[in-house]
C-alpha cells in the first residue's frame, strides 16, 4: 500500500478542530469550577457565619449562573467554530461576549471582595 503524500491543510484543520476541543472542555472547567464557588459560598460559607446568611447565598446563586453560562457559552462557541472550519472561515469571540464574562467575573470578585471585609 502506497503512502499517502501529507496534506498540511488537512493537518491543519485536524489539529484546529481539537483545539477547538480543548478550548470547550476547558469551558466546561470554568463553569465546573464556577459551579463549586457557588456551592462553597452559597451553602459552606454561611455555616461559618455569625450574621445573616442571605448575601452568602446571593453569591453563590451568582456564581452558579456564571458557571452555568460558562458550559452554555461553551457549547455555542464550540458549534460556531466547528460551523466556521466546516465553511473555512474563522469564528472570533464576539467582544460582547467577552465583556458580559469580563464584567460578571469582575463583579463577583468585588461582591465576594465586599462580603469577605464587611460581613462578620
């Protein structure tokens, strides 16, 4: 059988497409561990606490809806890009939806940041 000659745009996109794996299991990480947080401080984290319990609780609901638009978003994005090989064109991340992440994580890191000095 006669060796097949190497077909580097075919490697190519081969090695884009599991990257483009990758990339979504590590969506997938991001909202796994965003998932956790909002366990830890919806539910662990008012055990410990002396005062109310509800801004713990805010928290946590927060983070699990980031969590859970992190596995959505994932899931969107990895179509998209499989869709844009499959036309063999590029897919960018839309600056909204960096933003609206950017924004979510910035504000929960000030709300945890604001809970963890001020709530007893």
């Amino acid at each position: 059988m006669a060796e097949q000659p190497f077909d580097e745009a075919r490697d190519a996109t081969r090695r884009t497409r599991l990257a483009n794996e990758r990339t979504y299991l590590a969506w997938w990480r991001t909202g796994l561990t965003s998932l956790a947080v909002s366990f830890g401080a919806g539910r662990l984290l008012p055990e410990l606490s002396k005062g109310s319990t509800w801004p713990y609780e805010v928290i946590g609901i927060l983070f699990a809806v980031v969590g859970v638009a992190f596995i959505v978003q994932g899931y969107l994005r990895q179509r998209r890009i499989d869709d844009a090989l499959d036309q063999g064109r590029y897919a960018p991340l839309e600056g909204k939806v960096a933003l609206v992440f950017a924004a979510a994580g910035g504000a929960l890191g000030v709300a945890t940041i604001v809970l963890v000095v001020v709530h007893p």
